[in-house]
C-alpha cells in the first residue's frame, strides 16, 4: 500500500507547507499581541492582572542580621543631680600625704691642727740650748796635728777600704753559648786578693754556681780585668786585701 499524505486541518490546500507554517507563526504572534493590549486596558481601567511567576528551583543564602549591643544602664552617679549650679560643696578630696625628703648625711669637717711655731734662727748666744755650753761645740779637743801618720796624739785615722776602679764582666761572649741555657739563672761568688799596687794576684771560689767552667771562667776575667785602689792601715800605709765580686747570668 502506498503511504498516504497527512494534512493538518489549518492546511490549505494548494500552498507551499512553508508558507503554511509562516502563516500559522504569525497568527500566534497576533494573538499575543493582542491579549496584551487587552491586559493593558483592562489594567489602566482599575483591574489588576495578577501574574503568578513559577517558583525558583534555588533559594539565596541571606546572612543573619547581627545582634545589636546592648546599650549599658546609665551609673548611678551620672543620674544624681548636679549641685555645682546651686553653691553646694563638692566631695571631699583625698587627704594630702606630704613626700618625704631624705636629707644629706652631715659632712664631718675635722679642723686642722694649729701650726708648730717657727723655730729660731739661731743668731742667739743661748738659742736652742736650756744652758749655755762650756765646750767650743766639737766632739773632742785633739792634742795633735789631726793627720794620719804625722800625728802625737789620738786624731782621725787614714784606714781605708780596697776599692775596684776599673774593668768589668758583662759581655755575654766571654762565656761559652754552649752552656748559656745552663748558666741561666746562676750566680757565682768569688774572693780576689789585692796586692799594694791594686792588682789581683790570687782569686778563690767563695760561693760556687753549680758550673764549674763558668766560675774558672769569671776568676780568670776579674784577675785580667780588675783594677783596684789598695787598701790602707791606719798609718796610711797600702796593704794588701780581699775582695769580693758577685756574678750572675740572666736568661737571654
């Protein structure tokens, strides 16, 4: 069986089925246009067309509103009533506390010791003296001349001491570098015999250094080095004396 063309009862025979289809759209659009101007009308003349619009598939998410703060009573003291206008006292102040004050420990001033008085100047026959001398102020009257070998009586003596006028030891190469480290921090202590002309003619060891070539060493310097003015006796005679030399080395 063949199929059959189906037509719409609005198709009009004869006319193209887009034109057809144009037709009916434009008559739908008409109609539209047509019931709105109705609504106008019928809304300017005192009616109200109520459009219920479907109901939304979502609901908005509205913050809650904040909780206001609650506004603190009025003191009790900002509610009495002021009697400055009317003359009245005001509330007693607190009771004033007077600062201390530390004074300054008291400065001890010691007065100064009154001066000696002046001493005399000796211009006076009796001046420092409670009586007057007898004496012509000397220790003894000497009988003699007061020299030392012419004299006849007791007078001053011409005795005198060995003395050391020339050489010395102090150069670090008259010993050996070799025991220089040895030698360190020794002394030794040597006795030189004088003759009358100031020569050293004997020399012993009095106190050794504990190095025995050090102290030959030093006794052989002094007795080429050393000179002395002679020893005297009591006529003022040159006599022969000892003599003694401390020597040390110091670590370099």
């Amino acid at each position: 069986m063949a199929p059959r063309a189906i037509r719409f009862p609005y198709e009009t025979p004869g006319l193209d089925v887009r034109w057809q289809r144009q037709l009916l759209i434009g008559g739908v659009v008409a109609l539209l246009h047509v019931g709105l101007i109705l609504a106008l009308v019928h809304g300017l003349a005192g009616g109200i067309v109520a459009l219920r619009l479907p109901d939304p598939a979502f609901v908005l998410y509205a913050p809650p509103e904040p909780t206001p703060t609650p506004t603190p009573p009025p003191s009790s003291s900002s509610m009495r009533p002021s009697h400055a206008a009317s003359g009245a006292a005001g509330a007693m102040g607190r009771k004033a506390r007077p600062k201390e004050i530390m004074a300054p420990p008291p400065r001890i001033i010691i007065p100064a010791l009154p001066a000696a008085p002046v001493a005399g100047t000796g211009d006076a026959a009796r001046s420092g003296a409670g009586t007057t001398g007898m004496g012509n102020g000397g220790a003894a009257a000497g009988v003699g001349t007061g020299s030392g070998a012419a004299g006849n009586g007791d007078g001053g003596g011409g005795a005198q001491r060995v003395a050391k006028i020339a050489g010395d030891i102090t150069a670090a190469r008259d010993y050996p570098a070799a025991g220089r480290a040895d030698r360190a921090g020794r002394q030794v202590v040597i006795v030189l015999r004088v003759d009358t002309q100031g020569n050293p003619v004997g020399c012993r060891v009095q106190q050794a250094s504990g190095n025995d070539e050090a102290d030959a060493i030093t006794c052989r310097l002094a007795m080429q080095r050393f000179r002395f003015r002679p020893a005297r006796d009591a006529q003022g005679q040159a006599i022969e004396a000892e003599y003694g030399w401390r020597q040390r080395w110091w670590a370099p």
